[in-house]
C-alpha cells in the first residue's frame, strides 16, 4: 500500500486535475452555448462547420466527464483508504504507476487485460463475413 506521504501526493494531483478538468468543462459549456447562439450561419458551409464544432465540443466534454467520473472515484476509494489496491486482482498498484496515472484502479497486468478484453468486444464475435460464424 502506497504510503500515507505518496497518497497526500497522488490526492494532491487529483485534486488538481479535478479542477482544471472542471474548467475545461465550463469553458466548453460557455463554447457549446455561443455556437448555440450562432446559429443564423448564412450558407451550407457555416452551417455545416458550425454543426461540427457543435458535435466535436460535445464530443470533449464527454472525453473530460468521463475523466473527472474517474478522477473522483480515485479520491472516493482514497477517503475509504481503497487507494492503491487494484479493483481486479486485489494486489497493491506500484506507486510509479498511480504517480503516472493517479485515478488508475488496477495494476498493469490487470489493466493490460482489460483493455484487451474491451478490445476483444469491440471487435465483435468473429472477422468473418455475415453467415460464414456458423
């Protein structure tokens, strides 16, 4: 388990990214509400660029809700001394790697096989044309 001085470490980084990933937030909510109010573009092509301005801020803001969705679960498992020990396997987390990634909640090699299994189901049952998974 992290020590208490390499968790007051890690908290304090959280704590640092929670507000600066609210601001961004805001700062893309105050974006997303002047296209809002553009909205009288005068041909095809503004319209078109505002509605993809439009769809791409909304597209970070989901980026940075998921991030801060982590970053507070990280301080939650910290106030309820989880901190450190991998959401997976139960073992302790190395703190080079919460220094690198502080919401992390699994070690490398759980980690490592989780994204792989995302992977997996993403790619869907088979690569082969419809009919021929039988």
């Amino acid at each position: 388990m992290p020590t208490s001085e390499q968790i007051r470490e890690c908290k304090a980084k959280l704590e640092e990214s929670r507000r600066n990933l609210t601001e961004e937030m805001e700062h893309l909510r105050e974006s997303s509400a002047a296209l809002d109010e553009g909205q009288g573009a005068s041909d095809l092509a503004d319209a078109s660029q505002a509605q993809y301005d439009k769809q791409f801020v909304g597209r970070l803001s989901e980026t940075d809700k998921r991030l801060l969705d982590r970053v507070n679960a990280a301080l939650a498992r910290i106030n309820a001394k989880d901190y450190g020990i991998c959401v997976d396997c139960g073992e302790e987390i190395p703190f080079r790697r919460l220094l690198a990634v502080p919401y992390g909640e699994r070690c490398v090699a759980c980690q490592e096989i989780a994204e792989r299994d995302a992977k997996n189901r993403s790619s869907g049952p088979s690569n082969e044309p419809a009919g021929f998974d039988d």
